[in-house]
C-alpha cells in the first residue's frame, strides 16, 4: 500500500492564450491557487533481483486519488484588466493507475529509493461555468491525464 499527498501550485501570471475583445488582442494570464491531492493506492511489487541489498523492482498500483477544487484569477491586461476568480475543476475523487519502475538499497529494516514511471489518473470534474461566461471554454483541459512522475525517500519495513 502506498499513501501520498502534496500540495501544487502553479506560477503567477501563466500564460495560457489569448484574448480578443474592442480593447486589442491581449495575453490571458492564470494565477492558479494552491491545492492539495491525496492518493492511497495498492498493488503488487515484483523484485527483479531480490537477494542483494540493492533490489530492483516492478511496482503495478491501483488506487483513487483526491483533488481539491481548482480555481485561478485571469487577467488580461490592458483596458480589459482582470476577470476575477475562476473555477476550472471541483473537488473530486478519481481512478489511478501506475507502472513504476525503482530500486531500493537496504541495510536491515531501513533503505533508501528511487523510482520512476508512468502514472494515468482519470479526468477530473471539469467546471466550464465559469470560462463560457467569458467565451473561453476551450481552454479547460478535459481529458485523463499521464504523467511521468520521479521520487526518491526512504523506507522502513516493519
């Protein structure tokens, strides 16, 4: 069983395309607030080598992941200025999926790790309220996503 959690943010003033209005044709930048995900996940784990203190392994892992609510203030700049706060995702609980490669160096109970791989989560619970109002609905992602998450740490085994 794995249990994970972290906090992201994105940094201010990203772009993320254009905006078209009587005033010109702008950049739309985000400021994304902070928000937290949790993921607990269980699986199985394969060592490719286990009898040595440096182990090689195979992890397959399926769990569910919580995402807060995402939200961002736009601005436009210019006579257009700012849009205010707008929600690009609620909060929701969604499928994961991994195939995650590592390797772990052990002395008694205690190691150290390292591992990468790729990581599906389903789509999160998409809020376009917001963006239609502003004629820019089409800048919300809408689709599951695959990342290639990298970690290192330690381990104790009890």
């Amino acid at each position: 069983m794995q249990v994970t959690g972290s906090r992201a943010s994105a940094a201010p003033g990203i772009s993320i395309g254009r905006f078209l209005s009587a005033g010109g044709d702008r950049p739309l930048r985000a400021t994304f607030n902070s928000y937290r995900d949790q993921t607990i996940e269980g699986g199985l784990r394969h060592y490719l080598r286990p009898a040595s203190r440096s182990k090689s392994y195979v992890n397959l892992l399926f769990g569910r992941r919580t995402v807060d609510a995402i939200t961002a203030t736009l601005e436009a700049g210019g006579t257009d200025g700012g849009f205010g706060e707008v929600r690009f995702y609620d909060k929701a609980t969604v499928n994961t999926a991994a195939v995650v490669f590592g390797i772990t160096y052990e002395r008694g109970p205690v190691g150290i790790f390292v591992e990468a791989g790729f990581r599906w989560t389903a789509k999160l619970r998409q809020q376009d309220a917001d963006l239609e109002g502003l004629g820019v609905p089409m800048i919300n992602d809408t689709r599951a996503r695959i990342f290639m998450p990298a970690s290192a740490g330690l381990l104790w085994r009890f």
